[in-house]
C-alpha cells in the first residue's frame, strides 16, 4: 500500500473515527481544524516509527510536517530517503 492511502486509511479511521468532516481533502488542515491534537499527533509518530520503522528527531515535531496529509506525505517521504 503506498504511503498516502497508509496515511489517509489511519488518519480517517484512527483519528476521524471513520467520519470525514466537511471539505476533507489532502490539504485539509489537520491542526486547524483540531483534528490532530498533541495526543494524536504522538499516537501518528509511534504509527510512522512502528510501519515505516523510522525515528522521529525533536526537530522533526514540528507543526509544518502536520499540517495536512499532503504535508505528512511529503515529510514521511523524505524520511524514508
């Protein structure tokens, strides 16, 4: 499965419940909008560190990389090389 629809499956099940909210695309802004909270945030780094086995640095938390799932996408990318 490749890394956006990996992303997209967790973030609408595991942080949505399931639910899109109105207007939910790649660039949905997923703090904004309160969908990724600081727990969810860290529940969506042990998912990456688990599937990607990837570490996650103290630089790399930063708000920018989570922004949306196009940014996500585009971070773990390069993470991966």
């Amino acid at each position: 499965m490749e890394i956006q629809e990996t992303l997209w499956n967790y973030i609408i099940n595991e942080t949505l419940g399931g639910r899109l909210p109105e207007g939910f695309d790649g660039d949905y802004d997923l703090i904004d909008s309160g969908t990724l909270d600081s727990f969810k945030m860290m529940n969506l780094i042990i998912y990456f560190e688990q599937h990607y086995q990837v570490e996650f640095g103290i630089n790399d938390i930063v708000p920018k990389h989570f922004k949306s799932v196009n940014a996500l996408v585009a971070f773990l990318r390069n993470k991966l090389g």
